[in-house]
C-alpha cells in the first residue's frame, strides 16, 4: 500500500513539473571600446600614440523550467580582451618598444538553478541564478620592438589557467511578445568559490531571450 501511494506521489509530481515545463533560451552580446589618447608635449601630433582596449563577449543560456517559477539552467559565454597600445616607449638608448597587442581570452562553462519571481505571463520577469562554473583564460601578448638590427616582434603566449567556479546572475527580462523578450543581465564569476572576487569579474550584457 505504502509502495503505491509512493508510485502515485511521484507520478503526480512529475506531472505537475511537465505541466508547467517550458524552455528560454537567451543570447546576448556585449561590446566595448575605450580609446587612450598620449599626451607628451614635447611629441609632434603625427607622433602621438593612443592605447584602444576593445572588450566582446557572446553568451548562451539554457533554462528548462521544471516548475513554474523554477528551472535548471545551463550557460556558456566566451569573452575576449584585446589591448593595442601603440606608444612608443624607450627601454634604453637602444631599444624601444613601438606597440604592445595583447590578446586574452576567458570562456566559462555553468550549471545551477534559477529562480523567477514573476509568472512567464507577466510583463517584467526578474530572476536569480546561482551554481557552479569552470572558467579558463588564456592569451598572447606580441610586443613590436625597435633596436639596432631593425624592427622585430616578439610573441609571449599566457598559461591557460582553469578555475573551479561558482556564479551568480540577476536578470530582468521584458516581454515583448508572447515567445519573445529582451533581457538585461548581470552575472557574477567567483574563481576558486572565493565570494571576495565577486566584483572581478562582473559582466553586464543585453539580449534577446525565447520561450517554447
């Protein structure tokens, strides 16, 4: 008796997650470019340099919605770094160094759950997710020098590092049709689960999400 009121507990369970199961799927994509111009008066202005740092980044989140208000979520995103500097710099009488390009690249991989504390009906759903996430970065730096015997780069490439993470994002997504919504997120990467690095690597994006 007690084996078959189990077996109908979990059957009525399962149909209740179905019966509110549905999917969103969200992309998004940030970009930004800063731009440091040199100020040096004693440089002509067809000699001044600039620093451009250009940051981009594509992300993908899954979320399967077992309960109404309750979904297991999968993410990925991938994020590149790339600094151009091209103000020369005298290392010696010698030697110096015209630019430096550097390239890094940081991807995360995640799993947990998010909770929504709007119905998927409403006009604004804000939402928290929080689980684990591995993160890697890697990346070159090519420095471009001048010397006696002319001008010569030279490549360093960074030791890919991986961490062991936890993550955690709010995001506010607006309905705009039935299936469709734009999102605005801000998501959180803790390295080694250290909660103090939760500002290190913070990353607004926006995007457009959809609901089958």
């Amino acid at each position: 008796m007690r084996t078959l009121k189990l077996k109908i507990t979990l059957i009525l369970l399962l149909v209740s997650s179905y019966a509110h199961s549905y999917v969103d799927l969200n992309l998004s994509y940030t970009y930004t470019k800063r731009v440091i111009d040199e100020v040096n008066p004693s440089l002509s202005e067809d000699e001044l340099g600039q620093a451009i740092s250009i940051t981009e980044g594509a992300a993908l989140n899954w979320a399967w919605y077992l309960w109404e208000y309750t979904a297991l979520e999968l993410n990925y995103s991938e994020t590149s770094d790339n600094v151009i500097d091209n103000r020369e710099t005298q290392v010696d009488e010698n030697l110096s160094i015209l630019k430096v390009d550097s390239l890094s690249k940081t991807t995360v991989t995640g799993v947990g759950i998010r909770q929504s504390f709007a119905s998927r009906k409403a006009s604004i759903i804000p939402s928290l997710a929080v689980g684990y996430a591995k993160m890697v970065t890697r990346g070159t730096t090519t420095y471009t020098l001048q010397g006696p015997g002319g001008v010569a780069d030279i490549s360093v490439d960074q030791d890919t590092e991986e961490y062991a993470s936890s993550y955690v994002t709010f995001q506010i997504r607006f309905r705009l049709t039935q299936l469709m919504g734009l999102t605005l997120a801000a998501k959180s990467v803790m390295p080694d689960f250290d909660t103090s690095k939760a500002e290190d690597n913070l990353t607004y994006s926006a995007g457009f999400s959809w609901v089958f």
